[in-house]
C-alpha cells in the first residue's frame, strides 16, 4: 500500500474488527486454558460463545473505545471553533460519561451529554475493570506525572486505538495515547503500552507497513521514563513471530494479557502472524487469558491494516452496537480521514466541545 494514507474502509475496519474481536473474546474472559479446551476442544473457540444473553456481545472494551472516539471528535469540533483545549480533558469527561453508562448518578464534571451517553445499548455491565471504576470515582484525574495508582492493567490500551486515527499533525497520538491511559492507569506499562498503540495506529493509518510502524513506535517508547517492560514485551512479540514455535505455546510465554504490555505483546504476536482477520483475531482470543482484550487489540490492527472487507459477514451481521460503531468510525472518519470534511453545526451539536 505505500504511504498512501488508510481509507474510509479501513477506518470502519478499525473500530468493527476491535468490537469483533472483544466479542469473540467476550465468551470466554475468564476460562483459564484447561475451561477453554475443556469446553471447546484443544483449538478453542471458532465463533461467537453466548454470553450477556446474546451472541455477539461486546464488553467494556468497545464501550470505553466508543467514549474515546466520542471524546475525539468533541475536541476536534472545539478545535475548529477555536477553543483549544487539550484532548485529555474531553477523554476524561467521556471516561466519566462511560461510568454513568455503568449506572453512576450523572455529574456536572461528565461535561455536555451530547448523544453517544443517551444510546440505551451502551447501558450495560460487561464486566468492566474495577480500576477504571475506582479511578473515574475519584474523577479520573490521574497523569503519568501524578499518577492515580500503580495499576498496569490493560483497560487503556484496549480502548486506545481512535487516539491513532486522528489526522497526522493535529496532535501527537503517543503523547495523548499516555495521557489518555493515565487518566485511570498510573503504571508505566499501563499508559505507555496504550501510547505505543495510538503511535502504532498512526503509523498504520498514515499508510505504514506493519513492521515498520512498529519499529518507529518502539524508537518512540524508548524515549520514555519506565517504557523498559513494554519495550521487551514488544520486542519478544516480534522475534516469537520471526522465529519458530507453536503459536499458543508462545503466546503463553507472552502472558495472559492481563496487564498493558502482556495485552499488546500478545495482539502484535498473532497480528504479525496472521494471513487473514480471522487467523489473527481467532489466535489472539485462544489462550485462557484476557481474552476480549487481546481479541479487541488485534481486531483494531487488523482492521486497519485489512479494510473492513477482510471482517467475516457471519460476525459483522450479529454483532452487538454494530450500525453504532460504525457510526462513530464514519465520523472520526469525516473528521480526521483523508480530505476531512466541512462539519455542519448538527456535528457540532452532535459532539459539543
């Protein structure tokens, strides 16, 4: 593809193949190796596992990637009106949006309510990270420089990937990637894996090969206090897909995914890997570990890299908020893709800034 910058299907690829693959990670979150071969058979699952009622469920990584979005296009309007403030401030009110979703008692501090807080879909338990929960409590207030905790978990790197797609120039998606992640995680592992992300996501969109994205975004880490954990997690992701060996037996080298670099070491191995979506998505989802977020992560990346095209029908066509996903996709799309559009004062009603 060259350097020729990511179209609008690879923008709907993004954020369809990430809700893909939460949900077919979604089923079975937390069945350790034994459950999932136990249940399943010795490859796992193919498909959709029932779960919140339905086939297809997405989790919290999709709601919490949807608000991140949400908080994206609402900077971006007030950025073209002029009132500059940082994206972090709007990702903080939509974070905080996102916990009224989770049935905390709306405040003032979650900003203007626009129209993504008002979807019903969207009001759901999906088991979301108790240290999300208990940061945006506080007010999600935390910065790598202030951190909120010591909590490394993967809850911001799985909702990271919008960060990437916003237009080159108008910000710097490594720095909001970080600043974005810490609102609600304080480890270094916890916020740079999800700036390595939205730095990953750029490259991709900005028309970059995979592994050249990749080696730019690490010399980019490697700039950062505390990025010695991601770098190595990042750099053993790559040799195992460089190497041989039996993928699930390297993947549990890399982790369960629980934590940030655990989660992006494990999306990046099966990413490299793959020969299609659903090679890539299916393997970053077998493995007894944190499942919907390792599946989300790889389905980002590989929608990107792939176009929505490349996402089988048989889940797009039951996938839980899909026309609401793709919603969001075509308007980061219209904001931030090639040629961004003149916005209308109903977008600017739509996403106030």
């Amino acid at each position: 593809m060259g350097n020729e910058r990511r179209s609008r299907e690879h923008y709907l690829g993004c954020l369809l193949g990430g809700a893909v693959g939460d949900a077919l990670g979604a089923g079975i979150e937390f069945d350790d190796a034994e459950a999932l071969a136990a249940k399943h058979g010795p490859g796992g699952i193919a498909d959709y596992v029932a779960v919140y009622g339905r086939e297809g469920a997405i989790t919290d990584d999709t709601q919490m990637t949807l608000f991140t979005a949400d908080a994206l296009l609402r900077w971006d309007n007030a950025r073209r009106a002029g009132r500059l403030r940082s994206p972090v401030v709007f990702g903080r009110e939509a974070y905080l949006r996102w916990l009224h979703t989770q049935g905390v008692a709306w405040r003032p501090e979650m900003g203007k309510p626009g129209w993504l807080v008002k979807e019903r879909g969207l009001h759901a338990r999906r088991a979301p990270g108790n240290t999300c929960l208990a940061a945006l409590q506080k007010g999600g207030k935390g910065t790598p420089s202030e951190p909120a905790n010591e909590s490394k978990g993967c809850g911001g790197v799985m909702r990271m990937a919008p960060v990437g797609l916003v237009r080159a120039g108008l910000l710097d998606p490594f720095a909001e990637g970080s600043a974005l992640a810490a609102v609600t995680h304080g480890h270094p592992s916890g916020y740079l894996s999800a700036a390595f992300l939205a730095a990953l996501v750029a490259e991709l969109a900005g028309g970059a090969e995979l592994r050249d994205g990749i080696e730019r975004s690490s010399r980019r880490l490697e700039r950062e206090l505390g990025h010695a954990e991601t770098l190595v997690a990042v750099e053993r992701a790559v040799s195992f897909a460089e190497g041989r060996g039996e993928p699930r037996e390297l993947i549990v080298r890399l982790g369960e995914g629980w934590t940030g670099e655990e989660a992006l070491a494990i999306a990046l191995y099966c990413v490299l890997r793959a020969r299609s979506f659903e090679e890539g998505v299916l393997l970053a989802v077998n493995h007894g570990g944190d499942s919907d977020s390792t599946g989300s992560i790889a389905g980002n990346l590989l929608g990107l890299l792939l176009g929505v095209a490349a996402i089988p029908a048989r889940w797009l066509d039951r996938l839980e908020l899909r026309a609401l996903t793709e919603e969001l996709a075509l308007d980061l799309w219209r904001h931030f893709g090639e040629g961004a559009e003149s916005l209308s004062t109903e977008d600017a009603a739509r996403y106030p800034g």
